[in-house]
C-alpha cells in the first residue's frame, strides 16, 4: 500500500516545501532525492535510472523553443529602463483625459501594449504603478478602482503574446508556441476590451471615482500633443507588429521574432538616448538572474519528474484523471481548479515544470485541442495571479503603492476584475472558436 503512494506522498511532500517558502529548485530536486532513496529502499525504485538525468536536461535545455525566454526577458527588461512605458503612459493619459475615467482607460490600454511588447507581470505592474498610481490618487481617483485596474492591467502579459507563460507551456505540452501566441490573440483582445468596458461603466455610474483630468493638464496643444504621441506610441506600435506580425504570418520562429524584439528594443533605448553601459549591465543582470532561476528550476523538477515516474507516481494521477465522473469535462474542471488554486501560492514556472507534465498526456488521451488547453490554462494563472490574498500582482503593487493605499483597498479593487476575468475564462471553455479561429485562418 505505502509503495502505491509513494507518488502522491512525493507529490505532496514537494507542495509542503513550496507553501513554507523553500527555494523551489532545491525543493524540487531535495524531495527527488529523498524519495529515490525511499524507493529504493522499499525495492519500488530503480536508482539506475538517476543515470538518464545528465541525458534528459542536456535534452531540455537544447530545446530551441526556450531561446526564446531570455530573449523575451531581455526586451521586456530594456524598454522598462529607456522609459518607453512611462512616456506611452503620460501620452496616452493626455489623450483619454478629457473624458471620466479616460486615466484608468488609459492604464489598461497601457497594459496590454506593455504585455504585448514584455509578457512579464511583475514589470508591467511595478512599472504602471510607480507611474500611474500617484496621478490617479491625486486627480481623485477611488483607491479601489485605482489600484484594481493598475494590477488587472498588469496580470494581461499571462495571455497576450508575447508571454514567457506561453513559451513555457508549449513546451511543456509538447506544441508550437506560435500557434499558441495566435491563438491567445483574441482571448487576450477581449480580457484587454473587457477591462476597458468595465472602467467606462464605473466612471458613468459614479463620476467621482474617475474624474477627468483639470483642463489645464491635458491641454499642450494640438502640435505638441502629435509630436509626443508620434514620439511615445509609434515605436512601441512598430516593435509589436515585428514582433509579433513575423510570427503570425509565419515569417520567423518565436525565438527568432524574440531576438528581432530585444535587438529593436535596444535600439530604441539607443534612439531615446537612454542606453549606456551601467543600463545595458542592469539589463544583462535581469535576464541572467531570471533565465538561471528558470534554469534551476528546470534541473530541479527534471529529476522530480524522473523520480516521479520511477514510483510510478504518473501512472496513479493518469489513472485517477482518467477515471474521474464525466470525462473530460471533469478531467477540465479538476485541472483548472488544480492551477487556481496553486496559483495562490507558488509562481507560474513552478506550476508549469510540476503540474502541467502530468495533465498534457489526460488532456491528449481525452481527445482535447492542446492548443486551446494551453491558452485556457494561460488565462486560469492571469486569474490567480490577481486573486486574494496571495495573488502576486497584489503583492507587487502593495510593495510599491504610497501609504494611504492600504492593502483592503488593493484586494477590494481586485475582485470586480477578478470575476470579468473568470466571465472570459468561461467563454473561451465553452466556445472553444475564440482560440481555434485564427490558428485555423493563418493555417
């Protein structure tokens, strides 16, 4: 009976670990360890297969599509320090400010550019919050409506392509990340539109949470404002469709499109004059710390997985997924609850390397669109991303939000986003043609 469960146990003993706040790679690899010793122990593991682990992640790591990680990091990284985010922010903010709430609508048009050009949350977020906070606060803004739209808006670089999220789960579900990126397009547009209604509909039923901005802020002239949204919108617009519009039409792999997007961002910074040595280090700093976090977790639950499956612990999950009253659609909404739930605790790279393994080969079983699995998935991780009271856009937007901002304020303007998030997380489920339409056009 112990040797039966000695999956599950691994399995648990990994998630106790991550919940005290172990390092995750050494978690990972410490309860690899630990079990393979128990196994052997109990004759249920065969400790020759710890000689395959130099073979399997020399395997991962030549894996072509994870170039495009640091690439995608590199980018998101340098437009953050040549201040391309800041002046599209102001810029935008001027345009949308005569009307009320035009700041907040602002801040999600903002967001879904900065996804589109960094696919990282935490740096959109902290970016948009420094930025936008103290001038939503001070022209009167709700606290709550505020400090919701700053970290929903920050939580879109999960589903709008470019998003390392994405990346890491086509590979781990074995599928191209492009057709990914394409199909998260529209699920991505209607999180982004959905957002920018709800804002409009607040700021018509109480004015006095989202006022528009004094006359005498917005208005710079007519000349000036064109010279400023030509100078702070076009080259983040030019960036995206190279990017991006090289994938979709097939003109380069995602890598390839990630190393064009972090050669243009470097020239824009250099365009800006916002490039010089100390810059580029910091820049370098981040990718690196970054890709080796990503690198270590993935030594760590390589050997998990490999322990895992020499206890035999994927075939008791197989089973039991499989097994589950009514098929795959209780195969979804095990999965999906799997993820929201372990969202509220550990980062997304942790999910994807320990969990996701063990629901892409059910999900193929089942007969599901691994595609459209993906981007389900991507957009269930937006959602826990912004849930209370462990959801970490939160945390990042509490670690730089002024005093008065309290932390009630945050996960209370959370929670209208929350749900619009869950009302488009449940269209994509039912009408799984919002993912597959333009897979199957660009095809």
């Amino acid at each position: 009976m112990l040797i039966e469960w000695l999956g599950p146990l691994m399995f648990l003993g990994a998630l106790l670990l991550l919940a005290i706040g172990y390092p995750v790679a050494f978690s990972l690899g410490g309860v690899a360890m630990l079990f393979a010793g128990i196994g052997t122990a109990l004759g249920a593991f065969n400790p020759n297969l710890l000689n395959a682990l130099p073979d399997r992640l020399f395997g991962i790591i030549s894996n072509y599509q994870l170039l495009a990680i640091p690439y995608f990091v590199f980018m998101g990284s340098m437009l953050e320090k040549s201040g391309i985010a800041e002046r599209l922010l102001e810029t935008m903010g001027i345009l949308f400010g005569r009307m009320r709430g035009g700041l907040a609508l602002a801040v999600v048009i903002v967001g879904a550019l900065l996804a589109a050009t960094t696919g990282v949350v935490a740096a959109t977020v902290v970016a948009m919050g420094l930025i936008s906070l103290p001038i939503m606060l001070r022209y009167g803004y709700n606290k709550q409506l505020a400090t919701g739209v700053i970290a929903a808006s920050g939580t879109l670089g999960q589903i709008i392509p470019p998003s390392i999220v994405l990346v890491v789960l086509g590979d781990q579900l074995g599928i191209s990340v492009g057709d990914l990126f394409i199909g998260s397009l529209i699920p991505g547009l209607m999180m982004s539109g959905i957002f920018a209604v709800h804002v409009l509909i607040t700021a018509w039923l109480r004015p006095d949470y989202a006022p528009a901005l004094p006359e005498e802020v917005r208005n710079i002239g007519r000349k000036q404002l064109l010279k400023q949204v030509a100078k702070a919108m076009l080259p983040p617009l030019i960036l995206i469709c190279l990017v991006l519009g090289s994938i979709f039409f097939g003109i380069a792999a995602p890598t390839a499109a990630g190393a064009v997007g972090a050669l243009g961002a470097t020239v824009l910074a250099g365009f800006g004059r916002q490039l010089s040595w100390r810059s580029l280090k910091q820049v370098c700093d981040a990718t690196l710390r970054t890709c080796s976090m990503i690198m270590m977790i993935l030594v760590g639950s390589t050997a998990f997985s490999l322990v895992f499956r020499g206890v035999r612990g994927d075939r008791f999950i197989e089973h039991a997924l499989l097994n589950l009253p009514g098929g795959s659609m209780g195969f979804l909404i095990v999965s999906m609850l799997t993820v929201f739930l372990l969202g509220f605790f550990i980062d997304f790279f942790e999910i994807a390397f320990i969990v996701i393994p063990l629901f892409a080969p059910v999900a193929e079983k089942l007969g599901l669109d691994l595609v459209w699995y993906g981007v389900i998935l991507g957009a269930n991780l937006q959602t826990s991303f912004l849930t209370p009271p462990f959801g970490f856009a939160l945390f990042y937007l509490r670690g730089i939000a002024p005093p008065e901002v309290t932390t009630g304020d945050i996960y209370k303007g959370a929670i209208p986003f929350i749900l619009l998030q869950l009302l488009v997380l449940a269209l994509i489920i039912i009408f799984p043609g919002i993912v597959s339409f333009l897979p199957s056009l660009m095809a």
